[in-house]
C-alpha cells in the first residue's frame, strides 16, 4: 500500500541530447527539482545503454558531441514527487524523444546534512 509520506526514489531515464528549451532536459529537471524543493537529486552519465528505439549508445572517444545515456534519481516523499512528476510531465512532450520514468519505494537508512538535518 502506496503511503502519502512514504519515501520514494524517483528515476528518470533520457538522453544527454535531449533539451528543453535549449539547455540540457537533465540539467532543466535537476534545477527545477531544486527549485521545488525535492529533498534529493544525482545525475549519472552511462557509457553505454539502449532504450525503446533499441538504438545502442556508447562513448566513444574520436566523438566530439556524443550521445550518453543519462538517469536522474530523485528522493522525496511520494506525494511531492508525484506533485513533481506531474509539474515537468509537459517537458518531455517538448523533448519528443524517448524516456522513461520509475518511481520505487526506498528507505533511508543513514544521513547526514552539511547544516541541515535530512
């Protein structure tokens, strides 16, 4: 059973080509997410990774402006990143390019906050 302060991690899988209003769709995500007050977030590049399209991407190092495969993990509770969720579901519509997103319980088992507590 789903609860509303449940802790989730939000994962969001895309491209490092996608965009959003001519900046990067992670970098836009990553600070709206600040923005609205998320409690977490961390970007990862992948070195290699396929999706849908079943188009394989990988560094490679002769590229100049590569392809990378990108996940945003996002941890809050579950009712504000639903609440998130919904706000830049319109930004992948922008995007027209393939992603996904999972959400997934998960459990904070230890932190500690530079001047806050977590």
């Amino acid at each position: 059973m789903n609860q509303p302060n449940q802790v989730v991690m939000m994962s969001i899988y895309l491209s490092s080509t996608d965009t959003f209003h001519n900046s990067p769709l992670f970098e836009a995500i990553t600070i709206e997410a600040k923005n609205f007050g998320i409690r977490g977030a961390t970007v990862f590049k992948g070195e290699m990774g396929y999706g849908a399209s079943s188009r394989s991407t990988n560094v490679k190092f002769w590229e100049l402006a590569s392809k990378h495969p990108i996940i945003i993990q996002l941890i809050d509770e579950r009712a504000k990143v639903e609440r998130f969720l919904y706000h830049i579901k319109p930004w992948f519509e922008e995007a027209q390019k393939g992603h996904m997103v999972t959400i997934s319980p998960t459990e904070i088992v230890l932190c500690k906050g530079g001047k806050e507590n977590c």
